[in-house]
C-alpha cells in the first residue's frame, strides 16, 4: 500500500469519467506513437501513474489498483491482469454512478449504457484478431474472414501440412524459414510462400537454420528436433559443419538416443557417440570382403579407434573424408610391409634358425604391446 501513497488517486465515483483502456505487458511498451498522434507537442506530459480505490461494500475493505491516467483526454491505461481481476467491480461502480446521474439529471440513459462500452481496446487490434470481453474479462478473437482472406488462410495450413515444403518465407523480405521457425506466424497470409527446395537469393534464419539441415537429414523423425539440438550442442557442432554434412555430402542423420547419432554417408554408416566428458567415439559398419575389390556390408559396427581426446567434429571429418576406394589403395599399400614382416618372420642362420625366428617375433609382439599400453594410458 505505501508505494501508492504518492500516487494520483482515482475514487470509483470517477472511474466513469474515464475510458478505460486495458494494455498487454509493460506499459512502456506501447509507447506514445500507438496510443497519440505524431502532431504532439514536444513537452507534451506522459500519463501519470495513478492507482483506482476500491471498497468492499460488506466489508469495507479499501483496495487500490496501480493504473497510468491521461487527465486531458481522460484516458485511463490499465494492465490486462489487474482488468481481468478488478472489472467486475470497477464495472458496477461505474454502473451505479451513471445510474444515480441519470436519476439526479433526468436527461434518460447515461453516456454509457453498458459499462463495458466505456472499454477501449483498440490496443488489442490487428490484422487477424479482435478483443472482446465475455464474462468480465478480455477474450481474443480471430476477426471474421472474407472468401479471399479465407481461401489465403487455407493455401497456408495445406502448405504447412505438406511434408515435401520445407521452406517458408515472407514475400516482402528475403529471409527463409524452416516451417517449425517461431517466427513464420509473423508472415501475413498475404504474403506466406513455402517451398520444397532453398530458394535461391534468401538468407537463412538464424534462429531456425540447424531446422532446416535437421528436417532434411532426418526425414520423418523431426518430431526429435530437440533432441538433434542437444545433441549437436552437446558436440560443439555448428550450423557449418552440419550444412556441410548435410548439403554437401548428402548424409542422412537418426538420432538413436541422447549421446548416440546414426550417421548414413554414401553407402557408409556411422554411429557417433558423445562421452560425458564431450569426447566423441565413431563406430564403423561392418563387411565381408567378396573379393579384392568388392564388399557386402553386414550387421553390426566396429570402432574406429579415434585418437584420445578427439572432438565430435574430428570425427565428422574423419567419416566425409572416407571413400572405400581410399581405403583400398592404403590396404594395397600395406601389404609390402606386411609381406617384409613375414620374410623378417622366417629369416634363419644355420643351425639357428628356430631361435633366431623366436627373437624376432618376440620383439614385434613386445614392441606391439608397449604401443598398446601407451594408447590405453592415453585414453584413461
């Protein structure tokens, strides 16, 4: 109560010299060019903050109401919350008020007949909706349509409906949108366009374009956006990489869980996993050699053994960069010195031939061994 001590205050036999005109949010919102016109003089005073009394007939209980009041043009500026809460008596003050000044004036019914007549909310206005207070409070309604407005409005629920149109973007400025984009309900009706490929000279959303690369990787499963989201955030996997994984190498994405994606490049698949710690781990399908040159891709994954520490994007690197003719050029080229480590293997002195084998393989298998060591010291 004492912060409305300094307050103007507005007793309910005056709230019926007032309009009344409820606000959504902060006042300040609105600001002067919304509710006055442009031609005001520049020291022209703001609303002052003010607070309405009201008293409980029964109990006498006083209640003050902090409102914002425009004495000259008795405009009295009111948030939609304390409207929705205080109308009903504000309502009957005001109803009590004109009906002891019309019984006093005799001049017939008062100004205002309804109460809620004296409400302006026009604050409320815009092209699709309209106010209207149904039982003591402030209802949105959409605004009857005309046979144009309403064949716009069923163009565009079908075109959100249709699964082949991604992309969605205002006719009057150059921004796309995914169609999930918050701010594709900006879009006027008038000038809604949608579209199943990028169109061409339109800058990405920034808030949507990890949308758009995830409704395209995914197919159908982009009911779990948020969990791609996650799951690329948790990575450090930018709009970049995953436009380049997405566009450029035509991968297809499914997420299996909160740390693992299933990752479907060329006739590769990859599982790619994320550690509590934001490391990443890649896994690789498996395959049956059919002959030199040809593989049967069978079931199940083996782990590529990426270096320690390695992040998600290093193995996203490490997959677009894989071809399986790259990998049979390296297996030919290793076979040479597979070929010397067997004829190292079989090398014998006379009469010293079992032992001589024996000291050499021992000193692979160590060497081996020592190099394992150290890469499981690195991991831990």
């Amino acid at each position: 109560m004492s912060e409305n001590i300094n307050k103007l205050l507005i007793t309910e036999e005056e709230l019926s010299d007032y309009i009344i005109v409820p606000y959504r949010g902060k006042f300040k919102g609105y600001m002067w060019a919304d509710i006055k016109s442009d031609d005001e003089p520049a020291d022209f005073e703001k609303p002052a903050d003010a607070c309405v009394e009201l008293v409980d007939p029964i109990t006498n209980v006083r209640k003050r109401v902090s409102v914002n009041v425009d004495p000259e043009e008795k405009r009295l500026y009111i948030e939609e919350n304390n409207f929705n809460c205080y109308w009903k008596k504000m309502k009957n003050a005001i109803f009590q008020r004109n009906r002891l000044q019309s019984f006093l004036e005799k001049t017939g019914l008062p100004a205002y007949a309804d109460a809620d007549d004296q409400v302006d909310l026009s604050l409320y206005e815009n092209g699709n909706r309209q106010a209207v207070i149904r039982h003591d409070r402030i209802t949105i309604i959409g605004k009857p349509l005309d046979e144009a407005a309403r064949i716009l409005q069923s163009k565009r629920a079908s075109a959100m409906d249709n699964k082949k149109l991604r992309y969605v973007f205002s006719a009057s400025n150059r921004f796309v949108h995914d169609k999930a984009c918050p701010l594709v309900k900006n879009i006027s009706d008038t000038d809604f366009r949608a579209s199943e490929e990028l169109p061409e000279g339109r800058t990405c959303c920034l808030f949507c374009t990890d949308m758009m690369y995830i409704r395209k990787g995914c197919g159908d499963d982009f009911k779990n956006c948020r969990l791609y989201q996650q799951f690329f955030r948790r990575g450090h996997i930018d709009e970049k990489e995953l436009g380049k994984l997405i566009n450029e190498y035509q991968a297809d994405i499914h997420i299996e869980d909160k740390d693992t994606l299933r990752i479907k490049c060329g006739e590769d698949q990859w599982m790619l996993s994320l550690k509590p710690d934001g490391q990443a781990t890649l896994m690789h399908n498996n395959y049956i050699m059919i002959n030199e040159k040809e593989r049967y891709i069978s079931g199940g994954f083996h782990d590529q053994n990426l270096l320690p520490g390695s992040s998600a994007v290093r193995a996203l690197h490490y997959l677009e960069a894989y071809k399986w003719e790259g990998h049979l050029t390296a297996m030919a080229a290793r076979k040479p010195e597979e070929q010397d480590m067997k004829a190292a293997e079989t090398m014998m002195d006379p009469g010293t031939g079992a032992d001589r084998r024996r000291s050499i393989w021992t000193r692979i298998r160590s060497w081996y061994a020592s190099v394992k060591a150290r890469l499981s010291s690195y991991k831990r």
